[in-house]
C-alpha cells in the first residue's frame, strides 16, 4: 500500500510529544507524504490513509475506535508506560516509519466490539470497543447480572461486575481480573467475572458470532449500573436498561514493522515466560 495522507496523533496535554509529533510530519513531508498532527480525532475523514498514534495504550484505543469506521491503517508509536498496542518504540519510531514506507511491514486485523444499551422504551444507544465494555455498579457493592447468549440463559453473576472482552483486550483488565490471554486472531468474546462472589464462577470463551445480553439487577432500586466502554467512554444505564454486545462488522488494521509480534510483545511488555 502506498500512503499519501498521514494523520499523526498526539496529547496536547504532554508538550514532549508534541515536538515528536512533529519531527514524524517531517520525516514523512521530506519523504513525499502529506502530512498533519491532530489532536482530537473527530475531524479524521476518508481522506487521511494512515494514521499514526503517538502515546500508550488510551491513546491507541481512541485512535482503533476513530479510524475502524473509515478503514484507516494505524501504527502506534509508543509514548506511554506499557504500550502493548503499539508497533515501535520513540527510539526506533523514524527506521519503523522508513520500513513502513517501503513496505516491510505487516498488517493485522483485529475485531471490535458492538455494545448496544437498549432501554425499556425501546431506543438503542450504540457505542465501538476496542478492548473491552465493563458492566459495573454505580455504588461499589456487588450486584447481580442476568446474562443469555443467543436467547439461551446463562447462570447469573454476582459480584463486582463483569468485564467482555475482544481477543486484543484479552490482555488488559481482563487479564488483570484473572482472565486467559487470547491470542488476536482468535473469533472468540470473553467473559471475565470481577470478584466473583463464589467459587464456582470462572471466565468464560464464547463465539464471537453470537450475541451476549446482560442485564442488572439490584436489591435496592436506588442502585444503578454503569457500562465502561474500553475504560474511557463512562455510560449509567436508565432503569430497566439492559447491554446487548455482539462482534462488530468493523474492523481495525494495525501495521506492524520488524519483529514485534503477539509472544515476543507477551513476554517484553509483561514478562510471559520469564525464570
């Protein structure tokens, strides 16, 4: 694929990006490339054919959430703590981006989640997830979730909350919570209890191509639940409203360069596999 229009994100909360962010526009203006940093994602368009994120992880989820439905590619540069999405680090960012230009590198497609909140009345709010949508409660009490799976009923949970995850958030709060990882490729949803108050509730992997519903309840009916759309997008639910998630048609494409794949990312990123 040639690139002609290149977006390069950035926070405009940390000054030493920004000045990173526009060494990158240089480094593709002298290459042939148009280029511009951004700083909110809501004027991306069709126009732009690769966008280039300059932070950790939050600013990759944005950035999966604002392009999947334009089909723009996406290659992180890592300027964050973890940075587990990305496909380089700051020291090497100018040779991946060379590499990128010429070619060498690799494009992977990872699906994202669809998380409908459907109220009583009928009106449906829909919403894009990269990693993961959060049931929790609004009080910090543990509540019960009903949850069916292609119309069929699936023991309840009781506890914190449950986390469903796509196979890229596999690794993120799910995996802190004590879910598997799961590799990328895989066309699975997870299920991941928070504090499950029981033994006898574990994860759970399902087809992708199923649809899960999960509605709350409580015993007191001043309670109430929220959705956390990838830890960023905050959603009370009205009374009665029940979370409807299935795979989304959409799709993210990001473009890795060099070595960096799933296990050796696994193990630099969060020691799988050290003695």
């Amino acid at each position: 694929m040639i690139f002609k229009n290149a977006a390069v994100f950035f926070n405009e909360n940390k000054p030493h990006i920004r000045t990173l962010a526009q060494e990158a526009c240089s480094f593709l203006g002298d290459r042939g490339i148009c280029a511009r940093t951004v700083t909110e994602l809501d004027g991306l368009n069709h126009s732009f054919d690769l966008l280039i994120c300059m932070g950790g992880d939050g600013a990759m989820l944005r950035c999966a959430r604002a392009a999947a439905p334009l089909g723009t590619a996406v290659f992180g540069v890592n300027c964050g703590s973890l940075g587990f999405l990305a496909s380089c680090e700051i020291s090497d960012f100018k040779e991946c981006l060379e590499q990128l230009l010429n070619g060498k590198y690799t494009a992977h497609e990872r699906f994202m989640l669809c998380a409908q909140i459907v109220t009583q009345n009928g009106s449906v709010q829909e919403y894009l997830a990269f990693n993961d949508c959060v049931l929790r409660a609004l009080q910090p009490r543990a509540f019960t979730v009903n949850a069916a799976f292609d119309g069929k009923q699936i023991p309840p949970y009781f506890g914190d909350g449950v986390i469903i995850a796509t196979p890229t958030g596999s690794t993120a709060y799910s995996l802190a919570a004590g879910g598997p990882i799961v590799h990328p490729q895989v066309d699975v949803l997870l299920i991941t209890p928070i504090c499950p108050h029981s033994l006898h509730q574990r994860p759970l992997i399902l087809p992708a191509s199923g649809e899960l519903e999960l509605t709350p309840s409580f015993k007191n009916k001043d309670d109430g639940a929220m959705l956390s759309v990838d830890g960023q997008i905050n959603l009370p639910l009205p009374d009665g409203a029940r979370v409807r998630l299935t795979r989304s048609l959409l799709k993210v494409k990001l473009l890795a360069t060099g070595k960096r794949d799933f296990f050796s990312v696994l193990n630099r990123k969060l020691n799988w596999g050290a003695r």
